[in-house]
C-alpha cells in the first residue's frame, strides 16, 4: 500500500504501514527533557496496540465501551488504536482535575451514559480512578507485557461499525456521545487529506499540540498523519499552554507544514513569544495553518501574520476549518495557498437575517462545502431552503455524518433529520453562502434577539473586548438572559486579580455596559465580574454561553461584583434635586447620551478635557457662580459634583463680571497677548512663525460662489477676520474694518500633467503656509482654491496668529461647512447671533487681571516655579548655532488602537485623562533622556472658561508651564497623580498671559521658562460630511520655523484614536534620532499601561533587541551553560560545612539533583521563576541549585524582608513556586497562584540521583533578583 491507497478502516491502515515501512517513524513526541520525548515507529504503535488490543478481547467482548483516561501522550495513542484493533468502542475523555464532585461530574456522567466494561489508563492514575463511583475495572495499559500482542485475533470491522463515542462537552444537560463509525472516519479523513493537499505532498509533515480527546486533535492531529502516512510531532496541549512558543519551535525544527489550532493559539503565540525568539524561527515550511473549532478572528490573523512574517510566514498559508464532532469532525475548508478571506457585512442586514456586504464586523470564510458531502442554508423555524445570502441554520451530509447519539433516540431524532431522501446534521449553527463560501455567523442557541433584533453574542463580546481594555481576549461571554419577560443581554467577563486590585468594580461594569449601549443601543441587564478561571469551558477551550445562562440563574458562578447587585437597595427615580437635573441636561448636551444617572461618572460617560471645559463654562453662565475646572476632576459623579455646586451657592460664591460690548468709534486696545504677537512682527516682520496654515482637499462637485458667499458671511461674522493693528503715541491698539472685501484666490493647475499637478499644488501649500502677513494694512485671512481637476480642489485657509488659534479653525471649519452646505443648494442659513467680539473680550481680561486677579495668579505661578528656572539640557545630535532661528522638521506616527484604548483605560482607572497620562509620559521620557529632575514643559491651554468666548474666532490661547519633579523610584501612578493636580491647578489659574509670567521671572528671560512644548488636541473633523455631493480630508501641514527644540503634538480623533508628531529643530537634531525618541515613547505608554505602578527607572523604554545591542560585552560565545558547567562536580571532597555537620560535592548533588527533578515534575523549566525564601543552611544551596539544574530561574528572597516586599517580589516575578524551610512559613506571605513547598519535609529518596537532560538557550534567565 503505498501513502495514498485508501483502506477500508484504520486498523488496516496502520497494520499496512507497520508491514510495508516499519521503521518510517510515524510519531514523535515532544516533553520537557530528552528522557520524557518519545519516537514511535508504525512497527513500536502495531506492537503496542495489538498488545492492548489482546489484553481488552481477554476482558472485554466485541462492542462494549471501553473509556481512555490518559494524559495526551504515546500511551493514549496506543489505547485508542488497541479499541480499534480490538472491536472495543473507544470512549475518549480525560482524568478529572481533582476528586472535587464537580470536577468529576463530566466523567461520572460519560460512565453511565456509556456503561463502559473497562477504563483505560495508566498505573500512576490507576488508583485514583478506581476510587470513582460506580467505576468499571482498571486496566493500566502501561504494565502489559508485549508477549501478548500474539494472542491477538483480527475482528471482522464493517463500515457500519461503531469506532469510537465522541461525547460533546456539556454543562448544561448530560453529554451526548457522537456515534462516529469506521466508515464515518475514512470518510473523513479523505476529506480532510484532500484538504490539506496530503495527496500531492507526500512530504508532508504534521505538528499537534491539540487535546487528544477532542475531536481536532484526535482525528485531525493524530489519525490524519497515520492515514495518510506522514509523519507527526506532537505535544501535549500543558506543554503548548506553558510555552506557546515550543509549538512553532517544533514546526521550525521539524519542517512542519500542516498545523493549526483555535483561533486563541495564534493569539497567545502574538502575546507571548518575545521579539528575540522570532530569529531562531523558520516557518517557511508551514504551508496549511488550519483555524477551526471556535470563531476566527481577523486582527488574531493579522496580528500573527504581521508578527511572524519575518520567520517566513505568509497569510495565505491559513486555512479555515469549520465541522463539529457529528460531522466526525472536517465540514467545510477553504482554498490552500489563498488564505481566509473576510467580508464585512451590513450589521442592520445582518440582524434582519440577510449577508449584505457593508461597513460592519468583518467575518470570516470557513470556505467551501465537501466532495460527495452537501451543506445547506435552512430556516431554522420553517424549514425551508434559503438562497444565497440568507442567514439559517447550517445542515450537512455524507458519509462523514455520525449515526446520531448513543442510546439517545429523542436527540437523535432532532439532530439527525431526512430531507430530499438524505440524512442531513442540523448542526445548530447559523450562516449563509455567498459566492460557494460558507460563512457562520453564530450558534442558533446562542443568538440573542432583543426587542426584535438577532444580536450575535461573539460581536457583543469583541466590542467589550476592544473598548474596554481590562477584559482581556477570550475571557468573555454574552448570553440572553430574562429582562422583566423580555430577552436581555447578559455579560461575564473574568478580570485578573491584579486589574481587581486597582480598578473598582462600579467602574468596569459601567465600562462595559456603555460599550455595548454604544455599539448596540441595547445596554446589558447584567453584568458577572468573575475571578480567574471562573467561566464556563469546554475541554477544548470554547466558551459555553448557555451554561453562563443557567449558572447566573442558579448563582453558582464564581463573581466577585454583579449588575445589578441583588444586596443594593433600589434607586429612587425622583431622587436628586432641581439643580442636578440642569446639570444632567448638561452633561447629557455635552456628551451626547440619553440620560444620565446620579452615580455616573463624567469621565467614564465619555467625558474628557475639552468637554469638562464646556460643561463648567456653560455652568458659569447659567448660575452666574465662579467655578474652576477642578470641582469636576474632584467630584466627577453626578450626584458628587452637584453637591459640590449646591454647597458653592450656599457659600455665596460670585461669577466674574459681565464681559460689556465696547463702542468701535473708539481705540480698542489690543489683547496681552496680541500685543506679544504685535512686537515680535515689528521685530522680524518677514518671520512665517506664527502663520496658521489649514488645507482641505475636496472630491465632488464644487460650488465656488458658495465657498465665496460662505467666507464673505464668516469674514462679516468674526470682527477678527477684518482686524488691522497700529500704534499711536507707543500705545498698541486694533482696528476692526467694518467692511472687508473678500478675494477668493483661484489657481488652475487643472491643465498640466497630474504628476506636474501634484507637485505644484504642493508647492502653492508651502508658499502659502511662509507667505507673510503684513499686520498693519492686513488682510490676516487669506483664502486659495486650487483646482487640480474638475471635481478635485484643494481648500487652503491661511490666518495669522494674532487674530486666531487652534480652537477658532475648528470653528470656522464647523460654521463653513453649514453655510456652504446651505449657499450650495440655494439656500440662506442663519447661524446664532455673536454676543461679543474678540476685542470685547481683549478689553474686559485687561480690566479684570488689573483688579488683582492677575497678582493673584502671579503669587500662585511664583509658588509653583520657585526662585530656579533650570534649562533642559537634551543631547543634541549638533551643536547649537549663534543665530536663533532653527528650521523645523517632523516625525509622526499613530498610535494602534489598542495601545490608544489602553491610555485612555489607564487615565481613567487613576481618575486622569489621557492628556495628564500622555503629559506625565512625556516628562517621564525627558527625565530619563536627560537625567533632569525637575521638568518643565510648556502647554498651550484654550483659555476659554467662559461660555461666551467658546463661539469666537481670536488668539485665546495661553502658554501653561507645568513643572514636575521626578526621580527614578518613584511609581508612575504617584507622577501621575502629581501630573493631575499640576495640570488642576494651572487651569484654575489659567488666564494669566504668558508674557506677565515671562516679566515676572527676568532670570529666565534670556533662556526661557522652557525648553520643550506638549500640545493635546481633540479633532473632530465630522462637520466635513455636511459638505454635499464632496468628500472632505484634511491636508497635513507644520510650521517650517522651530520655535523650541522639540514639540510634542498629541491628536485624539473622533475613535479616540492617538497620533503622535514630534517637531524638532533639525539644526540641532538628525531625524533618525527623533525617530529613536518617539519609538522609546511608544514603548514608554505600552509599559506604563501595562505596569503603572513600576517605578520609572524600571519602565522599560526599549525593545530587548536593542537593549542587547546597547549592553552586550565583547566576549567570546559561551559554550556551556550554568547546569552543565556545575554536573561535572561529583568528587568526594568536602564542598559544604556547617555547625552540624558536612556535605561532599558528590552529595550535594545527588540531593540538588533529586530536587531537580521533583521541580521539573513541577513544571520547572526554562524561563519559569523559582522564588527561594531559607536561612543560610544546607537547605539554601540546595535549593539554587536545583533551581539551576532544573533550567529554571532563581529569584532569591531575604527571609527577613517585611512581608509587603516580598509579596510585591512574588507578583512582580510571576513565580508559580515558592522553596523555603518548615520554620519560615509563618512569617512569609501567601501569592495567588503560588505553591509554596518546604525542602526540608520532602522525602526524595526514590528520585533520579543524576541530573535532569535540559535543552537550553543563551536567553534564558538564570535568576532575577531585586535591588534594595
């Protein structure tokens, strides 16, 4: 027989192949040491299972059940093989975790259902199993001696003969076991060679980790290779768990080509394998990775293609798999070599049962049904055959499909139905084909349909996962849960100790229910927090949604908080007083929700700087009350912040004065810091500096007499955009023109050549962003249209500082876009009456500041800076010039989405925002850049507390200096928190113009008050899309002229995604150096989000590869490692003495060894922590060096240190082991999740005496230890 002739079961596919290549190795496992792996050759796997199969036909007759109880390994190999050579009904499972009764239900439940004649295992388990109730007798295949494979007698197997049970995992009722046939298994594997592409590749090589009692791994992983005669390494699902990177080690090292898993392996291989272990890596070979057996992810593959693409890994090697354990297993498969293709739907459709493409969630191919083998789309209710694109119920036949379930005629019965004269396997999942692909879409007993809506609970929880980053990937679930007679939305989510710790639980359930609300208009009724562990599994890893229903009902789920909370007293709806409900109509305005509760959280509602400035300001206004922006950092629930008003009325609290409209038949007077503007131009009038540029790039049909008519209302709107300035007698004043002809600037580019087009238009951008105003006779706005093609326009807008900001472009893009939108279609707009102008304002701040308001945030300033003003001192890549002005350049880069969410979850979780978080980063950066510490940045603040200022265009803007001091043990949480009060308290004093805080500080003038700015800036760009029949972008731009050495420019956008660009005086700096800087502040915010409690000389700023580049020594390469280097030390000679006694070298090692090996038994290996606690003793060297040989890392820990250190010590390590001394256990503290084990009341005497085989790298730890 050669690779590919098909037998007639799988007994006469391994007897074939142990006849014809007996020594062809057929399967090879993977263990932690040498000593554990195991080679088996098709002659080793036919000795072994006719040896079973000898020992089962001598107890057992043809046709009973026999249940396998192994750990996934050769003894489980061989068993189920042995119940096929015999005539025995193999019944897979797994031994039970403990003898808990719940651990043991599945398994008790599987022995009556199945009423088994034996239980396989091996002798060390043997015990344990047959304490079990009702438990069969115990055969250990392991002490069989092989003398009696010859006793062995063939069976007569026909097709229709039942191969084995496949129990489905159950929670929620008894298990049904899947009555899989011999025939059934031929089939299917046929299938899935064909597949896979075994067929044409016979040298082929198959790589496993998967459970082999699940259906994936047993019939994919581990029969598939001896089907089809190629070979097979496999590991056990522990040693994958682990170390996932020992998976694609084994693909690497032995030419592995087909290999797969659930959709969480790949995503634990992008989490866990580091940056430095992708280089040993060739994963050229791995041409079918399969994904099935739960729902694929696009990001997971993504993220793992992008990951691993320099180990030779390409995204069309995936492979979609769909089937399910009554289908044998394989259903459906995609195309090799094409990948998984993604299709995003219409989520509207899609509730309506219908696949139309669109905007929404992308789902996944799981490619095309079977030769000989149909599939069809059903109504689930009707039963009716649905068409193309029609969401139902997805059924499948042929030969694969199993013959219902065992003894269970009734679920047989609804499972297994006839339709057109064929059986066909309702297999309760939903989906549709489109184009030949079959897509699923969820499970038809999971779906949720809310208020007439099919929600499918997989999208519910990718949205909590993406938008609330605590919740980590996998460790969620959404159920239907009863709403008052209605279906509700459930949600359990399991959140690590260490999130628990610092982040309360009122604040996670409100997270996440306004995720959901958001996404789905629906917000859950429930919300589980559960402690590690805690959700419902399958034994392959899939989430059981339905048993989370019924566990929630029955309260037996391990939750630590829960919404609603059953102990909390009810709340009142009319509860709150009048001045809460204005206040709630306000938050409500600003940040655009429904309504808001009493104990909702401003910042937790959506709520950020911006939109806090707004709500005070309109508060202000409306209660006539002086308020600062502080009162809502420090009371930001509803209920909280209301009270803290109510107490301001009672105390008698005053607004400032009424802004008043001054006569323009008189001088005004310029602003503080318009007058600034006004004596730098008269200095350097040619300077392009403080130019405004902004650019829109326009597609669609343009109406050049509406963008006329639309600035000429603007221009008539905003006195600042007609304002002129002058001098007379050394007095500074503004001049408002009360007319002011509007020239829209066309140029025609629409002739020439599209490359010559291009760079022209980008030329006119530049000269039009260093044209200088001519502040004098104006005009200050200057506005060009480009027309590159008919219906392709650039829109440039360019203002001088002096009558505009950052603030007023938003506005003017806003206002612009309503009144084009109107003019366009023939229509006139009215936009709200202005109160005030600009220079109203610039007059009243005058006045007010002179009233002693200005002394009063001087005195405050002064007390913040102190008497020194140290000059930040950044290395430059140049030295400085004599000349002053430095040409700018930038670098930008924008942040992933994750790592934005990830900021903005950990401001919110230490009560900051994301631009105190991104400040506090930012000085963390500069501190250790310079060894500085004390920081001081400037950042510019709109100024504009007040409700009537908000709706101007003018140069508002004031420049803030936060100072911070720093030091390398402090924990960022505390900066952070400093950062927070810092930036409070220079809003509160906000309005002192810079240019009296420079005066105030003549020691500083020459320097500056700093060196460096920070700028966070909220874009919303959505006013855009009111522009009719165009499509608006925004056209990036920055100033040429570098007024400091470095800026640093933060923008959130609309998704609160986070874009980062770094100005730089290029004079001073190379661009690759700035490059080097932004990627150290990148990886700054990934180690604060994921540590904010590390000390900031410990936040790692580097990726390891270039921390090695930067401390590797000259040194010649090691050739032996630490272990193998101590083993050669068995000689007679003393090697310890104590007061009591000694130690030869020989002893110590016999006893270091036999520890070893116990700590293996434990998991000990490469890169696992050991924490060590012992007094000096024999006990504490032997514990090193078993530790050592062991592979493992040594983390030492002084007995003697307070418990709160070493409690921090175990955490920080990740140690899962604790070695100490009977004495110590008292006085050491208990980790979750660590074992702690005392050396001296171990009895090892029957342990290996000669050290364990250990397979190291240059880059495994050898030991951590902590710095006083």
């Amino acid at each position: 027989m050669d690779a590919f002739e098909l037998p007639r079961t799988l007994v006469q596919s391994l007897q074939q192949r142990a006849e014809q290549t007996p020594d062809q190795v057929a399967l090879r496992f993977l263990a932690e040491s040498a000593e554990q792996s195991v080679v088996l050759s098709y002659r080793d796997l036919d000795l072994r299972a006719r040896t079973i199969a000898a020992a089962l036909q001598a107890n057992a007759t043809l046709g009973e059940r026999a249940v396998l109880l192994f750990p996934s390994g050769p003894d489980y190999v061989a068993a189920f093989f042995g119940c096929l050579y015999a005539g025995i009904i193999a019944v897979p499972a797994y031994p039970p975790e403990s003898t808990r009764r719940h651990h043991q239900a599945r398994l008790l439940s599987i022995i009556a259902d199945a009423e088994p004649r034996l239980l396989l295992t091996i002798a060390s388990l043997g015990d344990g199993l047959a304490q079990l109730e009702n438990a069969p007798p115990v055969l250990s295949v392991d002490t069989l001696d092989a003398q009696i494979a010859d006793s062995w007698r063939a069976p007569d197997l026909q097709p229709d003969d039942i191969a084995f049970l496949q129990y489905t995992s159950g929670s929620t009722a008894l298990p049904k076991g899947v009555q899989v046939s011999h025939g059934n298994l031929v089939a299917n594997e046929v299938l899935i060679r064909r597949g896979f592409g075994i067929d044409v590749n016979p040298d082929d090589v198959i790589v496993s980790w998967l459970p082999l009692y699940h259906d994936m791994g047993l019939i994919g992983g581990l029969l598939q290779p001896v089907f089809s005669g190629v070979p097979c390494v496999l590991m056990s699902p522990a040693y994958f768990l682990g170390r996932p990177l020992r998976w694609l080690e084994a693909i690497s090292e032995y030419g592995g080509t087909i290999s797969g898993g659930p959709d969480f392996a790949y995503r634990l291989c992008s989490e866990r394998v580091s940056e430095s272990a992708l280089a040993r890596l060739d994963l050229s070979q791995w041409r079918v990775a399969y994904s099935g057996s739960e729902p694929i992810r696009l990001d997971t593959l993504e993220r793992f293609a992008e990951k691993f693409a320099r180990c030779g890994f390409t995204a069309n090697s995936f492979f979609a798999s769909y089937g399910l354990a009554e289908a044998t297993l394989f259903v459906a498969g995609g195309r090799r070599g094409q990948g998984i293709p993604a299709l995003r739907v219409d989520e509207q459709a899609l509730a309506a049962n219908r696949a139309e493409p669109g905007q929404g969630s992308a789902i996944m191919s799981c490619g095309t049904s079977q030769p000989d083998h149909g599939v069809l789309i059903v109504d689930p209710h009707t039963l009716s055959e649905l068409a193309d694109n029609g969401v139902g119920e997805i059924w499948a036949s042929g030969p694969s499909i199993a013959h219902g379930y065992w003894r269970n005629p009734e679920a047989s019965a609804k499972t297994f139905v006839q339709h057109a004269g064929r059986t066909w396997l309702r297999t309760g999942d939903l989906g549709f084909i489109r184009e030949g692909e079959l897509y699923i879409t969820g499970r038809l007993k999971d779906l949720l349909i809310v208020r007439g809506h099919n929600l499918y609970p997989q999208d519910i929880e990718q949205t909590i996962e993406r938008e609330v980053e605590v919740v980590r990937k996998g460790r969620v679930a959404a159920f239907a849960v009863n709403d008052q007679g209605q279906e509700g939305i459930g949600i359990a989510a399991e959140i690590s100790r260490s999130v628990q710790k610092i982040l309360p639980p009122e604040a996670l359930i409100k997270a996440i229910r306004q995720a959901v609300a958001e996404a789905y208009q629906e917000a859950p009724c429930v919300v589980l927090l559960l402690n590690p562990g805690a959700l419902p599994k399958t034994s392959s890893g899939k989430l059981q949604r339905a048993a989370c229903a019924v566990r929630h009902a029955d309260g037996s789920l391990d939750s630590y908080a829960q919404f609603p909370d059953l102990h909390a007293p009810a709340p009142n709806a009319a509860q709150g007083s009048e001045l809460q409900s204005r206040i709630a109509a306000i938050w409500c305005e600003q940040l655009h929700v429904a309504s808001v509760a009493a104990d909702d959280h401003f910042f937790l509602l959506g709520g950020n700087s911006i939109t806090a400035t707004q709500v005070v300001a309109r508060l202000r206004e409306d209660l006539g009350l002086e308020l600062n922006l502080r009162m809502l950092f420090e009371a930001p629930t509803l209920e909280g912040f209301a009270t803290h008003i109510a107490q301001l009325q009672q105390d008698g609290g005053v607004a400032q004065g009424a802004i008043h409209t001054l006569s323009r038949d008189e001088d005004l007077p310029q602003s503080l810091a318009q007058n600034r503007l006004w004596i730098t131009w008269q200095l350097d009038p040619l300077s392009s500096a403080y130019t405004i540029p902004g650019a829109l790039r326009l597609r669609g049909e343009l109406d050049e007499d509406a963008v006329r008519a639309s600035f000429q209302h603007l221009i008539q709107r905003h006195e600042a955009l007609r304002t002129r300035f002058y001098e007379r007698d050394g007095q500074a004043f503004q001049r408002v023109d009360a007319n002011s002809d509007f020239d829209l600037h066309v140029i025609d580019l629409s002739h020439r050549p599209a490359a010559e087009r291009d760079a022209r238009a980008q030329q006119i951008r530049e000269d039009e962003a260093r044209a200088q105003f001519d502040l004098e006779n104006g005009p200050l706005l200057r506005v060009t249209l480009v027309r590159l093609e008919d219906e392709d326009h650039q829109l440039l807008v360019t203002l001088h500082h002096i009558i505009a900001d950052g603030w007023s472009l938003n506005l003017l893009i806003d206002e612009f876009s309503r009144l084009y939108a109107a003019a366009a279609q023939g229509q006139t707009l009215a936009l709200p009456p202005l109160a005030l102008q600009y220079a109203d304002y610039a007059s009243w701040q005058r006045q007010w500041l002179a009233e002693g308001e200005g002394q009063r945030q001087l005195a405050y300033w002064k007390a913040q800076l102190g008497e020194e003003h140290p000059a930040l001192s950044l290395a430059t890549d140049h030295p400085r010039s004599a000349q002053q002005r430095h040409t700018a350049s930038r670098h930008s880069v924008r942040l992933g989405a994750s790592l934005s969410e990830a900021i903005r979850q950990t401001a919110q979780s230490h009560e900051s925002t994301p631009f105190m978080l991104l400040l506090a980063a930012f000085q963390t950066l500069l501190y250790r850049y310079s060894g500085q510490r004390d920081i001081r940045i400037g950042v510019p603040n709109a100024n504009r507390p007040r409700q009537e200022t908000q709706g101007l265009v003018g140069f508002f803007i004031n420049t803030l200096v936060l100072r911070a001091e720093l030091d390398g043990r402090l924990p960022f949480n505390q900066l952070l928190a400093a950062t927070r009060q810092a930036a409070l308290g220079a809003q509160a004093h906000q309005d002192l113009p810079f240019e009296q805080l420079l005066e105030a500080f003549p020691q500083a003038r020459e320097q500056g008050l700093f060196q460096v700015m920070f700028n966070h800036q909220q874009r919303d760009l959505s006013a855009l899309r009111r522009l009719p029949g165009m499509l608006a972008d925004e056209l990036p731009w920055h100033s040429r002229e570098a007024k400091f050495d470095l800026q640093l420019h933060t923008e959130e956008d609309r998704n609160g995604r986070l874009g980062l660009s770094f100005d730089y005086a290029d004079e001073l700096f190379e661009p690759a150096t700035i490059q080097r800087l932004a990627e150290h502040f990148i990886h700054l915010l990934h180690a604060i989000c994921e540590h904010p409690q590390r000390a900031l000389g410990d936040l790692k700023l580097m990726q390891q590869d270039e921390q090695q580049a930067w401390s590797q020594a000259p040194c010649a390469p090691a050739q032996q490692w630490l272990p193998e280097l101590l083993n050669p030390s068995v000689s007679d000679n003393t090697a310890l003495v104590w007061q009591d006694g000694s130690l030869t070298f020989a002893q110590l090692h016999t006893q270091a060894n036999r520890l070893a090996h116990y700590l293996r038994d434990k998991g000990v290996g490469p890169d696992v922590c050991v924490a060590i606690a012992a007094e000096r003793s024999p006990q504490l060297l032997i514990g090193l060096l078993a530790i050592i040989k062991a592979g493992g890392a040594y983390v030492p820990l002084d007995p003697d240190y307070p418990a709160e250190r070493l409690a921090y010590m175990l955490r920080d390590s990740r140690a899962h082991l604790l070695l100490t001394q009977t004495a110590l256990l008292e006085h050491l503290p208990t980790a979750d999740g660590v074992c702690v084990i005392a050396m001296d009341s171990l009895h090892l005497d029957s342990w290996p005496t000669q050290p364990p085989g250990l397979h190291l790298e240059g880059d495994n730890l050898a030991y951590v230890i902590y710095t006083s």
